[in-house]
C-alpha cells in the first residue's frame, strides 16, 4: 500500500527549471527540481523565494508571477498543463517575473466633489478635473500647486498638452458648461500655496456638454466629443499676449481681466456618431479614434474628415484608449462590467480579441500602459481599479481603496496608477512593477 501510494504521489509531480529574466539577486540556480504538479502561483511564488533565500540570508520575500510558453498561470500547475495540452513528461521551462501589484498606497488627495477626469501623462504632475468646476496640478500625494478655474460646470476630462515640453506647461480642459478651455503654468514654480489660473483662451462651438478631450501628439491641436453627438477640431498654438497667469491680486485690481481671454472656434467638424461622444484619443497625427453612446468606435482620417473604420461593440461606451503591440489595439468599455480589446489589423472582424470580466459594473475608464505591451488598467463603478495582462483572462491586481464609484484611471510616471471617483479623493497606488525585466 504505501509503494502504491508512493507511486501515485510520484505521478504527480513535475520536474521543472526556473528561468527569469531578472538579474541578480534575483536569479535561482538553474538545476531542474521535481515539484507537486497541484502547487498554484502562491506556491510557485514560495519556492522562488525560499531559493533565493537559500543563496542569500538576507533576501526579502516578494511575489511573483509565471509563464510558461509566455502565458501567466493562474490555474494550478496540472490544471493549467492539462488546459493547454503541455507534457508533463519533459522538464517544463517556468519563467517567472516581478508581480504586478501595488507596493504602496499613498495618501488621497481630497478635492471638495466628485474627480471626474485624471492625467497622469506628465512625470512631474498629476492633472485633476472635478465636478466643482475647477481643475488642480498635484505635484504629489496632497500636493496641490496650481488651481485651474473658470468652468462654470463640472470638469468633465483633462489633457495635457505638452507633457515634455519643460517646466512652462500647456493643458487642455473639457466642462459640462459646453466649453473647453487652454492653460498655461510653470511647473517649476516653489509656492506656499496654490496658485490660481485663468485660462488664456476658451473654445466655444459645442451645443452641449463636453465630456472628452485629447490631444495631438504634436500639440499643436486638441480634439473634443460631446453631447451634441459632433467631434470638434481646436488649434492651441495661437499666443496670448497678455499673458496666461493671473494672480489673485492682479484679478482685483483689473477686473476687466477676465474678459480679456482669446476665443477660439472650431477649424473642423468631424459628423457621424448618432448620440454623445464619450470618449476621444489623437495617438497618430492623421487619426483620430472615438466612442460613443450609440455603440460604435470610429477611426477618422482628420484631413478628409471621414471614418475609415466602424466597429459596432453593442454596448454603450464611456471610454477608449489605443496601445498594446505596436500601438495598434483598441481598449474600450461601458455599459457592462467587460472591457473589452479590438485588434483593426485583422480585417473582416469586429469580433473582440480580448475580454476581460471581472468587475461588477459599468466600466468608466480604461488606459494602455506606454511601455509595455501586455498591461492595462481599467476603472468601473464598482469601486475598483483593475490591471490586466493580455497573458492571462485574469485581473492581475485589484485595487479598492475608492468607498464610491471610480470615473477616471491612468497611469502615472510608469509605476504609478492614479484613480478618482465619487468619493472626491485622487488616490495614488504606487511601486507597480509593469513592464521590469
């Protein structure tokens, strides 16, 4: 009976080999070693590190995460092996790598209503829209240096325009008020408290709510959707000679100063959508990708103002970003809990090529990661920030720190994911290591 028994525990064992491409100290010994083919990534995760704990008394446990023919594992070893049809018999090749999940959550960012818009495109700042009409420059967790106000509605999307462009930085807002508004400020500034801005130029051509706005890679344009179903085409690059800050002092003495503002109408309309356009993104110069209400996602030529692509998701959509393997898919969500990924290149199909379903309700936001082709995070009102890794259908980090519904997500500085929702807190979750070899 126990030879029998023995045999049977033996049949359940695989003989594998640790390979990563981490450096030291994060390397195992290369040596192969037989292990219960009914171990989950937790117990993968704890013999990497009992290894590395073994050539190094001073290692400190981390998690992991594996692959093997360059999927993640999240079945157990046997049920995965058995699922995609992998042999046993020979040793099995297990990469692993650094974990992606959050090291530190830091302090909320308190903001006086609903953060309805967040981005985290430059390194040096975090860009806020909020439902009481004004717009914030957060330097860090808490940090507040600037005030952007003079939307007389909630702020429904931010842009920056310019995330590279040195200290003096140009942004883009979009309001419920049917307007979009141009700012300008130093990032360099040291200041005790923030400084309020006035913006130097307003956008008016919208006939309702504005709710999304992006930018052209080169700035030199933005692009807005709105209620009114139209996508509208901005020029940025006019000069304000009067100057774009204005100090609160200034504004007493002079105020005629907030009539001084330039105004700016649309140089083209692109016509299509059938009801609100919820989201906009200008990734490549000549095209222009949108979402919308009526279900569609468009691709839109910008110099001969028409879509080239229509895809039909069947779902209302509030949100849309483009990225993953050479910038080329599509991410989108809605009105269910699944975000949802297009790949245009494959012709004759509006099939989703992903999908990924573990949140509870509507999705209001999702974004690609700019260095690493497999990640994304999505936001829903569910109350979660998710990221997910196109190697596996499952989320591979949850974050619930949000007590309300989440409206905006993106990435920030590349280790960084920053959210904002209903419960007026900007959060920041930090040390994620996407895309680290």
């Amino acid at each position: 009976m126990d030879i029998d028994g023995d045999a049977e525990e033996t049949s359940r064992r695989v003989q594998v080999r640790f390979v990563t491409k981490l450096r030291p100290p994060f390397k195992v010994p290369a040596n192969s070693i037989a292990i219960p083919s009914t171990l989950t990534r937790g117990d993968l995760s704890a013999i990497v590190n009992n290894l590395l704990l073994a050539g190094n008394p001073e290692w400190v446990s981390e998690p992991f995460d594996f692959l093997i023919d360059g999927e993640l594992v999240r079945l157990s070893l046997e049920r995965f092996l058995l699922a995609k049809g992998i042999s046993a018999e020979k040793i099995l090749e297990i990469e692993y790598i650094k974990a992606v999940v959050p090291r530190k959550e830091e302090e909320p960012s308190l903001h006086d209503d609903w953060v309805s818009a967040v981005d985290g495109s430059s390194p040096g700042f975090i860009l806020t829209g909020c439902y009481d009409g004004f717009g914030r420059v957060w330097k860090s967790a808490g940090v507040c240096t600037h005030i952007l106000e003079g939307h007389r509605d909630a702020v429904t999307s931010v842009s920056v325009i310019n995330a590279e462009g040195g200290e003096s930085v140009t942004v883009a807002s979009a309001s419920k008020d049917q307007t979009l508004r141009l700012w300008k400020f130093n990032t360099g500034e040291h200041l005790k408290s923030p400084l309020k801005v006035k913006a130097f130029k307003i956008l008016r051509g919208h006939r309702s709510s504005v709710e999304s706005v992006a930018s052209q890679t080169s700035g030199d344009m933005v692009c807005s959707g709105g209620w009114d179903c139209t996508i509208n085409l901005w020029q940025t690059n006019e000069i304000n000679t009067e100057g774009d800050l204005l100090s609160v002092k200034k504004r007493k003495v002079n105020e005629q100063a907030v009539d001084s503002q330039l105004e700016g109408e649309a140089v083209s309309t692109l016509v299509g959508h059938t009801q609100c356009v919820s989201s906009v993104n200008w990734i490549f110069r000549e095209t222009i990708f949108s979402a919308s209400w009526d279900h569609s996602i468009r691709k839109w030529d910008v110099e001969t103002g028409k879509d080239t692509l229509n895809i039909f998701s069947g779902k209302v959509l509030n949100c849309l970003d483009i990225g993953g393997e050479s910038s080329s898919l599509i991410a989108a969500g809605g009105s269910d809990p699944i975000v949802r990924i297009w790949d245009p290149r494959k012709p004759g199909t509006s099939a989703p090529v992903f999908q990924f379903s573990s949140h509870a309700s509507w999705v209001s936001a999702c974004k690609w990661h700019k260095k690493s082709q497999y990640h994304l995070v999505s936001a829903s009102y569910d109350g979660k920030v998710m990221i997910w890794d196109l190697r596996t259908a499952w989320s591979v980090a949850v974050m619930d720190s949000h007590k309300d519904k989440v409206l905006c997500a993106d990435w920030w500085k590349g280790d960084s994911v920053i959210s904002g929702g209903a419960d007026s807190k900007l959060r920041i979750s930090s040390g994620i290591p996407v895309g680290e070899s």
